[in-house]
C-alpha cells in the first residue's frame, strides 16, 4: 500500500503498516521479531530468546540488586521534588492528582538513568535481540502513586511510533525496569502473548499535537472493543509482577496495558525503547506533524 508523501518529496512511500484511516485494518506481522541470529553471543540465552520471538516478552526477575534500585529510586525522588523538572515541557502531569505521571527523556536529564541506559546488561540485551547497534529512540521514568493513578489503555507502540514517528518497521524493543515492587494490585504491566505477530491498524485520522493529549488519555490510536476481545480471546493476558530491580523486555507490537492504581502502594519503573540504528526514522506515517524530539528521537547516535 502506498501512502500520501509529505512536502518536498517526489514519490509514494511503500507503507507496509497502514494506520489511521477510515477503517480499522489488521494485518499478519511483516518483520522478524528477533533480527539477530539466534546463536549470537550475549546476555539473552538461547532459550530465552526462543521464548522472547514466540511469546514477544522476556521477563528477568533480578536484573538490579537491592544497592542498585536504591540509587535509582533516591534519583528518581530527587528528580520529582525537582521544581525545574516539573516546570519541563518533558514532564507529564496526572489530570486529577496533578502529580508527575511521566518524565521523559530521562537519559538526557539525569547521568544516572544515562549509566542505565549504557549498562551492558541493558543494551547488551536490545542489541542482541535488534541484531545491530541501538539508539535511544524514548525514555521516561513513569509513576503511579497510590489511590488513583491512572492506567494506560490497550495499545500497540509500534502503531503510534511507526503513524506519529515515523519508525518503517518493527525493529524496537522495549524494557520495562522495576523500582517499586509490582504487586498484582498496583495497577502493573499487561501483555497478550503472541499479540506481537499482528499488526492493528487504528481507524481515525490523527490531530495536530495528539501527543498532548495521548500522553495523559489515549484516543488516537485506541484499537476497538471487538479488536482487543478478539486478540484476548487468542491469545490471552498475561500481568507482571515482580521485585523492584526486575524487568520486562517486550516487542514494539505487543499489546499491552496497565490498569488504575487505587492501592496505597506505589508503582514506579523506567521505561527505555531501543531501536535499531538500521531502522531510523522518516517522516511521520500518518500524522501531520512529528512529535517532539524528547518523546521520538531524532538523534540517531548509537549507544555506547
């Protein structure tokens, strides 16, 4: 299918993943999952890789000890006490408590969530996975206090980065990091297995700066109640819990959610999205606009 281009160009682009248009449209997963070879060296065991392509996920329960969380946790607290971190157009404020919901861009604020980011446990697992060097192509570190923080409805990455981004395939992967534990109340993670091998292409066109809105209530975007009861029908919902330093590698076109926070226990991790440096992106699919740089990166430097 080809796609309208934007200004300045003189063919159409070939869009393998239409979205946003008058009608929802799903289609069979047109990429590998995992781009490296299977036998390739590196933190992921063979085994652990076989499960992350079948499955889209690969939960680790110890990827940072007791010491480490701690570090990240008092960052964390020091970055939301921070008046100068509120005040930035990179913070994202909960509707009704009016509490810092989402900081993003958090390896370029802080050195510390920078020495994350570069930790061999942590890029070492994207490369491996991506099969070539990585950028950061999002970070934040999302909280949600108790009693009432808000979830994130059903969604597929992939759609909004390849509409709004412009990312061309799925060759990202993301990684959840606990820093409070993950009870199965506290409004945790949410996947469908197997969801990763189809792609959901939302109906609705996409408004000029969504991102506005999107990053505190999704609209543009949202797959229909009879898509999302099909692919849980399928393929099921599986919700992660664990110890604060545990994580979550999940493909770019899971689906996935999280629910409310009523519990008097907070949830807070870091979120970083790796993509492939072979894989940058282009003008957005279908939006009129990029978003921000601090939300899809434009800066294509490989970690190191």
């Amino acid at each position: 299918m080809t796609t309208s281009v934007p200004t300045g160009t003189t063919a159409p682009r070939t869009d393998a993943y239409p979205s946003r248009g008058t009608t929802e449209v799903t289609l069979p997963r047109r990429d590998p999952v995992v781009w490296g070879s299977p036998t390739a060296a590196g933190p992921i065991s063979a085994p652990d890789l076989r499960a992350y392509e079948h499955d889209g996920f690969l939960a680790i329960e110890e990827l940072l000890g007791d010491d480490e969380v701690a570090v990240y946790r008092r960052e964390l607290e020091r970055l939301l006490a921070d008046p100068g971190i509120r005040a930035d157009e990179r913070s994202i404020v909960e509707p009704r408590s009016q509490e810092i919901r989402s900081v993003f861009e958090v390896h370029r604020i802080s050195e510390v969530f920078a020495a994350l980011v570069r930790d061999e446990r942590v890029v070492g697992r994207a490369r491996q996975i991506l099969g070539s060097d990585v950028y950061v192509h999002q970070s934040r570190i999302n909280v949600k206090p108790g009693f009432g923080a808000g979830g994130f409805y059903w969604h597929s990455d992939f759609e909004t980065w390849h509409a709004e981004d412009g990312l061309p395939h799925m060759r990202t992967v993301s990684v959840s990091i606990a820093l409070t534990e993950n009870h199965d109340t506290n409004g945790g993670l949410m996947i469908m297995p197997g969801s990763h091998r189809t792609f959901l292409g939302c109906a609705g066109a996409t408004p000029e700066d969504n991102y506005k809105k999107s990053l505190q209530m999704q609209d543009a975007g949202t797959p229909s109640d009879e898509a999302l009861t099909a692919l849980a029908g399928e393929h099921g919902i599986k919700l992660f819990t664990g110890r604060a330093g545990s994580a979550t590698w999940f493909d770019c076109n899971c689906m996935h959610g999280s629910g409310d926070n009523i519990t008097p226990f907070p949830r807070s991790n870091v979120f970083i999205v790796f993509n492939s440096v072979e894989n940058t992106a282009v003008e957005p699919f279908a939006a009129p606009v990029r978003r921000p740089t601090f939300i899809g990166a434009r800066d294509f430097t490989p970690v190191r």
